[in-house]
C-alpha cells in the first residue's frame, strides 16, 4: 500500500470534535463487571462490561468464553462509544416533513405501537401479504420469521440475500451446512488453511486467533483474493486472482487433482452420493435423476454381485467406474464417472483458464500439488474408536489435515452459487470435510437439505386473518416447492422462490423496494424494516431507492410505498424515510439471546449458546425491537402471541426467551433448562435461566463426547447426541451431495419436463445455470456491457475495524475510518497517470462517482475496491454535514443497479445469482478517467438530511475519560 496517510489528526478531520479536550485526572476503577455478548459486529464474542456507579469505564474480553477466550478487537473495545453515541435515537418518532426531510415528533410508546398495530391489523385482515418485514443483520431471526409466519405474511426475510446466501445455500445442499456460523476449520490439527474471497476481518476475533495459532505452528496459509489486505496481508501465499472467476479456479484445481489421481475414493465412497447411479436418458423426463430403490433410497452397484441396492446397505462395495442398465433397459451411469467426465475437461486444464483467471497455469499446478500432498502424506489419525451410520465400527478417526474458509468474495457474484459448491466439492475429493485436521462442522450441523424446512407460502394458503402453515424461509427441492401462483408468477414481493431465482433460500432483500415501487408483482401497503439502512449503504443504486421511497402516485397523492414502519437504535440514513420510527436500545440495555434455532455460537467440539442482558441502565425512551414486536404481535392477536384470553402470552423479550417453546422441550436458549435447571437441550421452562446465564458468564456451553466429535454426518453417536440434544427427532445421517438432483428438477423442467416449467424468458437461464455438477459461467455484469468501454473491476468489502455502518457514529472508529479512498491497482494508476489523492471518474452501465484514489500495489492488476458503507449523508448519523465522511467519504453503491442492463428483448433482469437471488454486488465493471484536480470534490453530493438523534435536543457532548468543552454549533 502507499504511503498516503489516511489518518489525518482527529481535531482536524473529525469535525464534529471541534473543541479543547480537558484532561480527566480520575483513575477509571469499576466497582462491578457484567459478562455479556458483544454486538460490535456480528462474532458474538464474550465480554466484560466494566461500571462504574452505573455507567461503562472499560469492556475487556471474557477469557471463559468458546468464541474469543479473552480476545478483543477494536470494534468491541469501541463498544463503549456506540453505547455513548450522539446518533443513539430517544424516543418513537412520528414523520411530520416530506419522507426524507428528517423532520420528526416525538411520540409515546402508547401512540407509536397503537398506530403500528392498527396499520397492520388492517393489512392482515385484508392481504396479508401486502406486509413485507424484512430485517438486516439482527440475530433474532427465530422470533423474527416466527412473527411473519404467525402473521401470515411470506414477505419476510433478513440480509443473507444480499450477503452471503450463495455460501449459505451451497453449503446446505452439498454438505448440509457451511463456513462461519456452521462451521470452521480444525485451527489445532489443520496443516494447511486455504482462503477463498474472505474479506479483511470477516469472522474477526475467531478466524484472528485461528490464524495466530496456526502461525506459531509454522502452518502455511494461502488465501485467493483480488486484495490482499487483512487476513490476505499475513498469508503466506496470496493468489492474486480476477474478481468472478474463483469457480473457474477451483475447477482447474479438481481438474488437477483427477489429473493426477490425488483424491481420496475411500472417502468419496462412503460419504458422498459419488458412487450413486443416475439415470442416463436424455430427452426423458428422468434424464439426470437418481437410480431409486422401491423405498426410494438411491441405488449403486455392488461390485461383488454386479446388482443394483441401495446405497445404505451395509458393506456394500460399489462399483464407481463401469456403466450398467436398470430394469427398464435405461442406462446408469455413477456420479464419479459424471465428474470425471465434466472436469478433466481440457476447458479446466490450468492452461486453459490461466488467462481468465490471472493464475498461471504453473502456480494451479503448484496449488494443486500442496493439496495434495497435505492431505494425503501428511494424514492424521486419532485413536478414538467410533461407528458409522451403517454400524461400522472404525478403530481411528482418520483426518486430510486441509482445511478451507470461504466468503462473501467468491459468493456475492451472479455465478456464486456454484462456485461455492465447487470449493465443496473440492473439498470432499480431498476427504477434508469434517475430519480430523479439515473443515469441521459446528452443531447443531450438519443437516442435510431434507431436514430443512420448504418455504410456506404458497398462493392458496396466504388468507387473511390467518398464520402460513410454515416458515416464510426454507429449501425448496423440486419446482413443486416453488411460490408462484396458477399462471406461475412470483408470490412473493422480492420474486424470491420464483423461477427468477428458485433457491432463494433467505430472500432478495435488495429487490424489495425496487418491486414494491414498481407494484411488480403487486403493490405493497406496510414495509416494516429493521436494521437495514436501504435508503444508504444496503441498497444497490441508493439514489433511485430513495428516488423510490419518496416517489408518489399522481392517482392517490400517496408514497407509492404507502406506509414506512421502521426500527433502529441509530439515526441512520434510513430513518429520515420512515413514517413512523420504533427507537431500539443499543446491545448493552437489552435482552437477546444467540439461540441454537438461529445462528448459535457453537464450536466444533462443543455446543453453546449465548444471552444479551441489559447491563447498564436504560435513560431514554426507547423499546428493545423484539420486545416490540412480541407487544405489536399481542396487540394483533397473533397465535402464540396471546393466551387462550387474547392477553400478552410474554411481558417482553426476556420472558419469550425463557418460556417460548418452539417444540415441546426445545426453547430459544439450550441450557439450564428443565424444574432445576439442570436439563440441556430439551427440558421445560426454568423460570432462572437467565439468572443462570448471567451467574455463567452470559454463555452456557456442553462439550461433545468424544467419539461424536468427527464425521457427524455418518456417525452414530453423534447422531445419538443430537436427538438427545432435540436438534431433531431422530437420527438422520446422510452423505453429501456431490451431484445434485435439486438441481437436475429444475433443469429438467427448463427443458420442458413436468407440470411447472419456467416461462421462456427464464427457461434458458434456468437450463444452463442449474447444472447438477457445478458448472463455471462468466459473471452477468461483464457479459452485458462492453470490456472496451468498463473493463475494470470493482469491488468492497467492509473495514477491519468496522462492521458495515454500525461504526459510522462510533467517535473512536471514526478515527480509524473517517473516509475512504478508492484504492487502484499501480497498473491502473500507471495507465491513468495518477497518483495518491488524485480526483478520477468512476463510470459504470448505471452511473458515475467522482473520488479520490490511493494505488495499491497488493492488488489485482486489472481491479480497483473501497470499504463499503464508510461514506455517508451529510447530516446523517447525528454527524455534522461538512464530517469527512460526507464530503470525502462516498458508497460504490451509486454505480450498482439491482438490475443488469437491457438485453435487447425490453426485459431486464435482477443483478443477482440466478439460482439462489443472491445480490451480485462485486460483478461490477467500470471504467476510469483523471478527474479535473483543479475542480475536486466528491460527486454525486446529496443534500443534507436533518438527524433525528439524541443530541438534537438537548444538545450534549460525548465524553470518555477526556472531556470536551463543545464550542458554538458543536453536535457531539
Ligand atoms: S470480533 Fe466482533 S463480536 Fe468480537 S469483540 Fe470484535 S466486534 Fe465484538
């Protein structure tokens, strides 16, 4: 990187501090620690809230805790700013001005809730559907989907469609769970840690700690990514690669790896549908679908009698490699011999993807070779007897010590979703997935997609007044499983599970606005939002979202989105659009709990769970949003909302946490349950839990035995553990899924096979994107506008030392991150003649930036990239307009629409992943040119919107330990 310093002193940049500090001389001593769950980002890491007579002087990690023993990074150390922030919202506002004005009253409660409850109400006596709740990165979306099914509406979902759903969803259907949350590598047996796309910080304190040990054990880390910042900066191998073409890699590398006959079979065998038969008959209807038993079991063939049985039989040794024919005379082929034909393909051979790439063909031969030789020389074996789903007894557990992560640099692309399968894939061929030294899931994973829920929703079963019979979200497998209605149109407002994108397995939240605004397929009447600053830095194209949320319908005089409800904690940019704002507490005044229903904080080794608590005192006049939503949904009458009188069922979020049972035994929390608390995993209610989590450290966790540790897919006794658990109900081991015949439906009725086919618009996408072994395609963006005229990358991805916007208002961050430059390659700098600071044109199919630059040399040659949501409105985030991070500071957003350009036929299609829906943020390609130096200034500059946050009145001052004295005008 350059020398450009992008810190300049704080009293000068950071504008909204314009006074003289005055030394506190008052030694900072707590006279009591609270252990609770940061929520600085997203890690959810244990920490040690130090008080003072009531109010915070110091959080330090909790060294008892599983997900960061002690660590803590800057964000959680800066928690103490975001507790004390100026933008920190006061009490439930009412719009008074024009949408966008920020002009707001302060309301009660009382009035707030009541005008809410009424304006659903009406909708759900109507159409429920005509409510679309969707939320951002809250980690309550167990209660949250619950409500929207109580509701009846199937317009729900949370920020995966725009983050990461392609690594999500590929995980769930070829493994049955994924990175992060579900998983991570064996950081203490590995020997090899392989990164694909992971930005600088992503799942910071633990993959930081991760990457410390297997640095002090002189472990080789390699990460493939276009930037080399962060966690790529301290690899010991950067692969410098094109943005988009990760797949294409990937598949050069299995190439490789079939090439040379470094896989392991064993494995494979026993724990992938490798060996199973499909069905070879093109121009049928079964074409591509598995050979299946009376029972349905997929079958292989034995080699010994040359019979077709099922795959579960014990002892069977399957022939992979010879063609047979069934009892109808129609050929089966194994899914190895489908991969061996798909990949040693000579389009994958490194010398044929090293151009697209930007990897020679030298260096995946290279990559190759290390896998390789890592896993299948460096083999561990651990001496714990264990037994497999078929009652094998094996004396080891044997472990490929090669372990991956991945994120949302190879899965935000419009190809992502196989891409993430393919690194799967490569996976399994090395036998790494769970094993000793490899990637390892965490419980309550893996599970595979059968024991997912399909989405609810379908047209007949939306009624008014009434619950879905199911969760808005789920995994559909077959076309059947869509929701569209009797002419095949999309039932849900975001078209998710429609055939523009079938697997869309947490939404499309970035095309909610944009197709209520369009009334496309319907119009909508409430959109109730929390967490999710759309009118900024969530929303693709942010100018024409806010364009869309102001816009009014001449026939009505109405917004066209009539009702605007929405909750935060903070004044952010999308507050200013909102009718009628439901002020949230900061993490450190509520209830939460990191549940086991949602995305729990579990290790390999251990299941565990996690509380929020209010361990500082609430002083304004602002409501927990899930306390909220329990009341709004009281008041609505929803089922298991209210008791058998129609009164409140819970007081608030806390006593949801305790008392809510989402099956009989099986509550939101997993520990100290039961009459004496005693109970794990199932049990009854106890009335103390939350008294025994906090006496716990805020955590409850239970290690698994031994034996259960490894292979948990195929393993009986974790099996065991997990039924004992209440993950489910009885054991379900499964294989993975290496071929997938979700997949084939879909192709198959693109290639006009069953009763619901895609409409020929999409029936030539769907054809060649489901492919059931994934197949590379190049990004959409780049193949709709022209190399000439946009032949360069561009990309995001969010700051080390902060999460997205949360830290926009966070005195301390900002002075880590007060703007952000455009960061170019040196080739590109060399092409442009440009140099740090210099002012350029940014231009894409959808619009132009102006900014400022600073060449990087770590960085793909062909490639320029920002942090994402560091620019703001000016005036937004209780921030003076003239902050840096207005005037200097600006969102790569503006050059992202959230649909591709026209295809000629007057159709436009969603900018997304045309499997799952996965926003297509980092297929952008623009073209730059030297600004004007003599004329700088940030382009496009939008007027100020008024901040409704705490200190506009009364004014205050943000003090910690050094006090200022606010001088005239001074908002913070
Ligand atoms: S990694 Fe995230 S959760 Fe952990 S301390 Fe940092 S901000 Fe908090």
């Amino acid at each position: 990187m350059s020398s450009w310093c992008l810190l300049e002193p704080t009293m000068q940049r950071n504008q909204i501090m314009k006074a003289q500090p005055v030394i506190n001389t008052q030694p900072i001593v707590s006279d009591e620690i609270r252990k609770t769950t940061c929520y600085m980002c997203a890690c959810r890491c244990g920490i040690n809230v130090h008080l003072k007579d009531g109010e915070i002087r110091y959080i330090e990690g909790n060294r008892d805790h599983p997900v960061n023993q002690g660590v803590l990074c800057a964000k959680g150390s800066a928690g103490i700013m975001q507790h004390n922030s100026p933008a920190r919202l006061r009490a439930p506002l009412r719009r008074v001005g024009p949408r966008g004005s920020g002009q707001f009253e302060e309301i009660s409660w009382d009035e707030a809730l009541s005008t809410a409850a009424e304006w659903l109400a009406d909708v759900r006596e109507k159409d429920p559907k005509k409510l679309a709740f969707f939320t951002g990165r809250d980690q309550s979306q167990a209660l949250t989907g619950w409500w929207a099914q109580q509701y009846g509406t199937p317009n729900f979902a949370a920020h995966g469609g725009f983050c990461s759903v392609n690594m999500a969803a590929a995980g769930i259907y070829t493994l049955g769970g994924a990175f992060w949350e579900f998983g991570s590598p064996d950081w203490e047996l590995t020997k090899l840690f392989m990164m694909f796309g992971v930005a600088e910080d992503h799942d910071s304190n633990p993959i930081k700690m991760g990457i410390g040990q297997l640095k002090s054990r002189g472990v080789r880390v390699i990460s493939v990514n276009p930037v080399q910042t962060g966690y790529s900066a301290v690899a010991d191998d950067w692969v410098s690669i094109t943005p988009g073409t990760d797949g294409l890699l990937i598949q050069s590398l299995i190439y490789e790896l079939l090439r040379t006959n470094r896989i392991d079979l064993d494995y494979l065998i026993r724990y992938t549908n490798a060996p199973w038969r499909v069905i070879h008959a093109p121009g049928t209807e079964s074409h591509g679908l598995f050979a299946r038993d009376d029972h349905g079991d997929a079958m292989v063939l034995c080699q010994s009698t040359q019979s077709l049985i099922s795959h579960k039989t014990p002892g069977v040794t399957p022939n992979i490699t010879e063609k047979t024919v069934d009892a109808e005379g129609r050929e089966l082929v194994s899914v190895f011999s489908l991969m061996v034909d798909a990949w040693l393909d000579q389009d994958y051979a490194p010398e044929a993807t090293e151009a697209r790439t930007g990897v020679s063909a030298d260096r995946v031969r290279a990559l190759a070779a290390e896998l390789a030789r890592v896993a299948f020389e460096e083999e561990i074996e651990l001496p714990i007897e264990w037994t497999d789903w078929k009652g094998e007894t094996h004396q080891t557990m044997k472990g490929r010590p090669v372990s991956m992560h991945a994120m949302r640099g190879i899965s935000a692309h419009s190809n992502g979703f196989q891409t993430c399968r393919a690194l799967h894939i490569l996976q399994l061929l090395l036998g790494s997935v769970d094993v000793p030294g490899g990637f390892r899931f965490k419980p309550p994973y893996p599970k595979s997609v059968d024991m997912h829920p399909k989405p609810a929703g379908k047209a007949d079963s939306i009624r008014p007044g009434q619950p879905l019979t199911g969760a808005p979200l789920g995994y559909p497998r077959s076309p059947e499983d869509l929701l569209i209605d009797d002419d095949g149109q999309p039932v849900r407002i975001d078209k998710a599970f429609s055939w523009d994108a079938p697997l869309s397995a947490h939404g499309l939240m970035h095309m909610v606005i944009s197709n209520a605004h369009a009334g496309d397929p319907y119009p909508i009447d409430v959109l109730f939002m929390y967490m999710a600053n759309m009118a900024w830095n969530s929303s693709m194209n942010s100018a024409g979202v806010i364009d869309m949320l102001t816009d009014v319908d001449p026939a009505t005089g109405e917004y066209k989105i009539p009702k605007l409800i929405y909750s935060d904690a903070y004044s952010s940019e999308m507050v200013a659009y909102a009718d009628l704002v439901l002020p949230d507490t900061t993490y450190l005044e509520r209830h939460d709990c990191i549940s086991l229903l949602d995305r729990p904080i579990c290790e390999p080794d251990a299941v565990a769970d996690a509380i929020r608590w209010p361990v500082v005192e609430l002083k304004r006049n602002v409501r927990g949003f899930q306390s909220v939503l329990l009341d709004l949904g009281a008041r609505l009458g929803l089922p298991g909302m209210v008791d058998d009188s129609g009164a409140p069922k819970y007081q608030d979020y806390a006593d949801y946490i305790v008392n809510h049972q989402r099956k009989p035994g099986v509550g939101p929390l997993a520990g100290f349950r039961g009459p004496d608390g005693q109970a794990i995993g199932r049990g009854d209610s106890h009335s103390d839990q939350l008294d025994r989590y906090i006496e716990n450290g805020g955590f409850w966790i239970h290690k698994l035995p031994k034996e259960a540790r490894y292979y948990k897919a195929h393993n009986q006794q974790y099996q065991d553990f997990a039924v004992d658990m209440g993950f489910y109900d009885s054991p379900a081991p499964y294989v993975y899924q290496i071929y997938s015949e979700e997949l084939q439906k879909f192709r198959l009725a693109a290639e006009g096979f069953g009763q619901i086919q895609p409409p020929e618009h999409l029936r030539e996408r769907v054809r060649t994107s489901f492919t059931p072994l994934p197949e590379w395609y190049a990004p959409f963006e780049g193949s709709m506008v022209s190399e000439s005229d946009y032949p360069i990358y561009a990309l995001t991805q969010r700051p080390m030392a902060m999460y997205h916007s949360w830290g926009s208002q966070n005195p301390w961050l900002r002075q880590i991150h007060g703007h952000n430059p455009l960061f170019v390659s040196s080739e590109i700098a060399k092409q442009h003649q440009l140099s740090d600071g210099d002012w350029v044109w940014v231009a894409s199919h959808h619009g132009r930036i102006k900014v400022q630059v600073v060449v990087m040399h770590a960085l793909n040659p062909n490639t320029v990239w920002t942090w994402n949501a560091i620019g703001k409105r000016k005036g937004a985030w209780q921030l003076n307009p003239d902050a840096p991070e207005a005037t200097k500071g600006f969102l790569l957003n503006h050059l992202i629409h959230e649909l591709l350009p026209e295809k000629g036929d007057g159709l436009r299609w969603a900018n997304s992943d045309p499997i799952t829906g996965q926003a297509a943020w980092y297929d952008l390609k623009v073209s730059i040119t030297k600004a004007d130096q003599s004329d700088p200034g940030i382009y496009p500059d939008f007027p100020v919107i008024e901040s409704p946050g705490e200190l506009v009145k009364p004014a205050s001052t943000v003090t910690y330990g050094i006090q200022f004295q606010p001088t005239k005008g001074d908002r913070s």
